[in-house]
C-alpha cells in the first residue's frame, strides 16, 4: 500500500488492486459503493478489483457480489 498524507476532506481517487490499492488522487476518504458510508483511507480493508468499488466491511462487500450475480441469493 502506498503512503498518503489526508488532502482535507474531500474523497480520493483510488485504483483498486489484487491485495493492495493505489491512491491516484489523495483525499481523507472514499465512499462504500453499497451503503454510502464513508470510509477514512486509513481503514479501507474491503473491495473489489473487477469493478473497482470500495466496501465499508465484509456484509457490504459480500452484498456487492450478489447484487453482481456472483454469488446464489440467499
């Protein structure tokens, strides 16, 4: 992962990697593709490299791959 310093508060442009994350444009933030929450840089751990989608946590990001069809509806 690579270092950033927060840019204020304004949401980064980040490129989503296998395991790790590139952050294309700094900022404190980016926004969880399911439920809009925000998400500090400092403690994104969720998302998906084929859509390139952030996730606040593991509920979320599992929700993602069935809204994708990835996964059985349960």
């Amino acid at each position: 992962m690579n270092r950033f310093e927060p840019s204020g508060d304004r949401e980064a442009k980040v490129r989503y990697l296998d395991g790790d994350f590139q952050i294309v444009l700094p900022g404190s933030h980016v926004v969880c593709a399911v439920t809009g929450r925000v998400i500090p840089m400092e403690e994104l751990r969720y998302w998906s490299v084929a859509r390139q989608e952030p996730y606040i946590d593991a509920a979320a990001a599992f929700e993602a791959e069935k809204r994708a069809g990835a996964l059985p509806n349960q």
